[in-house]
C-alpha cells in the first residue's frame, strides 16, 4: 500500500517485545495499587469466585456476630436482674429472720394477765383463802375454751366432775391451789397440759396457752352457768375483777332472740398479731364474698351456713372497736353497709385509725384487723344494740367460739376483747417491709427486658450460630414473678405463718440460683460459639486472601525487572534502527 512504512523484522521483535513488556509494566503497577493478583473474574475464575463464596460466608457470620452479641446482652441483662432479685429474696429473708426473733423475743404464747397482787392470799383451813375476797364466792368457776394455732379445738378433761375445762374455787382454796387446778387441766385425747399458771414477779395471776393457740377465759360467780340477764352478769364481772381480769373481761352475749339472750364474762388471749376472720362465704352458696356485698349478704358457710351479720331493716345497731379499753370507734351500722364500708369506716375513724388497720382479702374470704401502732395491746369488738330491741348477730370468728358476738339487744353492747400477742406493731411494720420487697421483686422483673426480650417473665431468646439458621441455641426463660417464685404475701402474725414465709423465700432462692446456673450456662455456651465465629470469619478472610491478595514485594521485584527488561528493549530497538540509518553514509 502507498505510504505504508515498513519495518524491518528486527525492528518489529524489538517493538513487540517493548509492547509485551509495558503490558506486563501496566499490570504488575495495577497489583500493586489494588493489591489483589485476582481483581476480577477475567483475572482467574477460578480463584476468584471461590473467594467470593468466602468472603460472602464471612459477610454473612459477621451479621451473625452481631445478633449473637446482642443474645449475649440480653443474658447479661437477665443475669443481672436474677442478681437483683436474690439480693432481694435474701432482704426478705432476713426480714423473716427478724419477725421470727421478734415474735419469739415478744413471746407468741396467747397469755392473760392480772393486774391484783394475790401472791398473799393463802389458806387457812376452812377460813381465808380467795373466797375471803370480796367478789369470790364458794363454788365459782372459771372455764376455759381452747384452741390449736391451726383452729383446731381440744377437748379438755374434766376435773372434779364439773364442766369439761372448768376449774372451781372452794371454801379456803389458796391462790397456789388455784394455779396448780388450772395447771391440772389437760388434753382428754393425748394428756398433755395445755394451760400453764402461774404468778408473776408483782403476784398478778398468769394464765399462758401451752399449745402456741388461743383460749377463752370464762368468769361464774356462782357457778350454776351463765347468767340470763345483763343485770345478773354483774356478779360475774366483779369476781374477774377480784381476780385482777375486770379490766379485759367483758360481758359477751350469746343467743340471737332476746328471749334467749344468755350472758358470760370472758376474755380471749391469742397468739396472733392480728386478728383473722373466719371465712366470709357469700349468701347463696357462690364462693367467698366480695369487698362489695353487704354485710347482710355474708354466710360462714359455703353449703348454707348461717349469715355472720343480721339486724332489722329499721334499726340502728351496729359494730365498734376499741383499743386497749380507751380509744372506741365510731359505730359501723350493720344495714347497708359492705364489707369494704367497714374496713373504711375503722381505717379512717378518727379515734382507732391511727392505732389499728383493717383490710379484707377477698381472694382467701378474710377480714383481719391488725396493730399498727406499739402501744396496741388489746382490741374489744363490740355489738351495739338497736334502738328498736330487734336482735343483732355479730359473728367475726375471731375467737375461740365458733359463733363470736351472736347477739345483743335495745340499750346493750355486748363484745369480746383479745389480747394481742406481744411484738404486733413491730410484726406489722415487718409485714409490710415484707409485702414490699414482694412488689419490687415484680417490679424488677418487669424491667429486665432488652430489647424486647424479658427472660425473667418466660420469653425465649434464640441464638443463631450459622448462616442457613440451621444451627441454634434456645434459651428458655422462667416467670420469676413473687408469685410464681413461691413468695406469697406476708401474714407475720403468728410463729407457723412466719416459718411459711421462711419456707418461701428458701424455695425462692434455690428457683433464682438454678435459673441463675441455667443462664450461666446459656452465656458459656453463646460466647464460646462467638469466639468460634470471630475465628471462623477470619479463617475465611484469610482464606479469601490468599486467592486475591498479591505479594508486595513479588511484585515490585517483578516490576523492577520489567522497567529494566523495559530500558534494554529500548536500547536493543535502537541499535536495530542503526542498521537502517548506515544507508545515509552512501549519500
């Protein structure tokens, strides 16, 4: 072709030999600036996709990596909640500790005590002695009704051949003689005694329940039983008061007509802190009665017993505390008020509610009246007569009687006093401690989530460990809720319901401490598989590596040699071009 240069065959090697040689030059330099021998699949397939397929394992393990940190925060946060809550269990536990001195310290024994110094009055034969005593006539007796911490009632033997549990004074008795009568009363079924008397430092005579209940003390003046009328009770009441009880022994009322109203002077010892109530079913058979239902509406029976409260539509009688023979409350009217008035009506009294609180537990049927201040030492409930004369039932089943205050009629107010097991307001105040380390132990686990995730309440955290999500660990929660620990609401009014407490919070602990173990062992496990991860994903990196990445000093030692494979082309190219530039010497 015109114009067309040729080249000699020398000229052409030399020049295809420079071309291959920057060629490689312009390769090398892009290994070099990227540093991958393999940047595409036109590089080498082979290698390079088989570090892509280990590069996108690698991508999909670090997403991975972070859902199995987040598991592990999420332990940690339940970890540290179960941390929480046995510190708290083990607060209740010593508060249980506390009640438990408390009440044994307060002594939990039901006991009376006088308040007459009788230490001096022996016998003389048939002369002196306590029938010497004004108020203590020859024949009078005392009867007792007693009764297990459980409820339960003993049978007591029977003495001399009066009444079951009566013991009687005669002509000369001393007071030494007294006691040891007492003292001689016995369970029927086993023999063992149950009432211990005796005289204190000061000689007041002290009768103590040896079985950890409760007892009644009945007073007769003359021992032909109970009187039939308020006015012939009187004589009842100076001989509890010639004994050193007039200021606790009260007039109680049996019988709901008044034309079979009988009358007794007793008083009740308890080994409670507070008084609990008998059931309190709802008239019509239909389970435990509501805060709401009227007093009228209140059975002691879930098969037809008969109602607690009763009055005449009209009338005006009603129920009164008073706390330690000095502070009485307002009337309660017993038509038209509920369950919940009642409790109001004693809580916000003006006189009894800054010493007593009353609450009604609808989900046990009980109605408990407790001390809340140090200086409560008995609490009377009395039944206020109507205006009108029509009967009035009070039944409560706070004492030891089946049927507790049954009646009362126009102008009469008839009750029954208990006296409180010593330590109530401490006992109280360590309830209520009690109660609220119960709802914080709610509260907090209720706050143990993350991220939506609360392993204290039931939910179940899955863990991930492979890409396909094949490979798993699940960790299943437990509901660690005060309730489904075990830890019911405190009732510190009596020795076995604190050992209740005590049993509780043991079995709350080992059910913290072994779901603690559970997820200690969960948290191993996923940070185990988090450090196999972490290695795993940089196996695979550096798997990836070694099929892309470029040695840096292979291919600056290559590309040293290419610039000067390069330098000697261009000089061999020129000594070619000589060749043609001797024909200029012909000219």
């Amino acid at each position: 072709m015109t114009g067309e240069v040729v080249l000699s065959a020398a000229l052409r090697n030399n020049l295809l030999s420079l071309q291959r040689t920057q060629s490689s030059i312009d390769r090398t330099q892009g290994i070099l600036s990227t540093g991958l021998k393999v940047s595409s699949a036109l590089d080498n397939p082979q290698s390079f996709f088989a570090s892509q397929a280990l590069k996108n394992r690698s991508s999909d393990l670090s997403a991975l990596l972070d859902g199995i940190g987040q598991s592990i925060q999420t332990i940690k946060t339940a970890d540290t909640g179960v941390t929480s809550l046995t510190k708290l269990v083990e607060q209740a536990s010593s508060i249980v500790d506390s009640a438990r001195d408390a009440i044994t310290n307060g002594s939990k024994e039901a006991a009376l005590t006088g308040t007459v110094n009788l230490s001096k009055i022996t016998s003389n034969g048939a002369t002196g002695g306590l029938t010497s005593v004004t108020g203590i006539n020859t024949g009078a007796e005392l009867t007792f009704t007693v009764k297990k911490a459980d409820g339960t009632a003993v049978v007591l033997n029977n003495p001399g051949g009066i009444g079951a549990g009566s013991v009687n004074i005669v002509t000369g008795d001393s007071t030494e003689q007294l006691i040891t009568k007492i003292n001689d009363l016995v369970n029927s079924a086993t023999g063992e005694a149950v009432l211990k008397a005796e005289l204190t430092s000061a000689g007041y005579l002290k009768v103590t329940a040896l079985n950890g209940g409760s007892f009644n003390m009945a007073f007769d003046a003359d021992g032909t039983g109970v009187a039939t009328t308020a006015t012939t009770s009187t004589a009842d009441q100076t001989f509890a008061s010639a004994l050193g009880f007039g200021g606790i022994a009260i007039q109680t009322s049996a019988g709901v007509a008044a034309a079979s109203q009988v009358f007794t002077v007793s008083a009740t010892a308890t080994n409670n802190t507070k008084l609990t109530s008998g059931i309190f079913y709802k008239n019509g058979n239909s389970g435990f009665a509501s805060a709401s239902d009227l007093l009228t509406a209140v059975d002691d029976s879930d098969t037809g017993g008969q109602v607690r409260f009763s009055a005449s539509a009209n009338e005006t009688s009603g129920i009164t505390i008073t706390v330690n023979g000095s502070k009485t409350s307002s009337k309660v009217r017993i038509t038209g008020t509920t369950i919940q008035g009642l409790v109001d009506s004693i809580n916000n009294d003006s006189n009894v509610g800054s010493l007593v609180k009353a609450n009604y537990d609808a989900t046990t049927g009980q109605f408990t009246i407790e001390a809340k201040n140090a200086t409560v030492q008995t609490i009377k409930i009395d039944a206020v007569g109507s205006d009108n004369g029509a009967a009035t039932r009070v039944d409560f089943d706070f004492g030891t009687s089946q049927a507790f205050l049954p009646g009362a009629t126009a102008g009469i107010s008839t009750g029954e006093t208990f006296i409180l097991a010593s330590a109530a307001s401490t006992l109280s105040q360590y309830e209520a401690d009690y109660n609220k380390i119960r709802d914080q132990i709610d509260d907090l686990v209720e706050d143990s989530s993350y991220r939506g995730v609360n392993l204290l309440k039931g939910d179940t955290l899955d863990t991930y460990f492979n890409e396909n999500r094949s490979n798993k660990l699940s960790t299943t929660g437990t509901n660690l809720s005060s309730t489904n620990i075990g830890i019911a609401k405190a009732d510190f009014s009596r020795l076995d319901t604190i050992e209740t407490a005590a049993t509780q919070t043991r079995a709350g602990l080992s059910t913290l401490r072994n779901f603690g173990s559970t997820l200690a062992n969960s948290l191993s496990v996923i940070q185990t598989r988090q450090d196999f991860t972490t290695n795993l994903i940089n196996t695979l990196n550096e798997g990836s590596d070694k099929l892309t990445l470029a040695d840096q000093n292979e291919e600056g030692a290559k590309l040293l040699a290419l610039q000067t494979r390069q330098q000697l082309g261009v000089t061999a190219l020129s000594l070619a071009a000589q060749a043609q530039q001797s024909v200029l010497r012909l000219f």
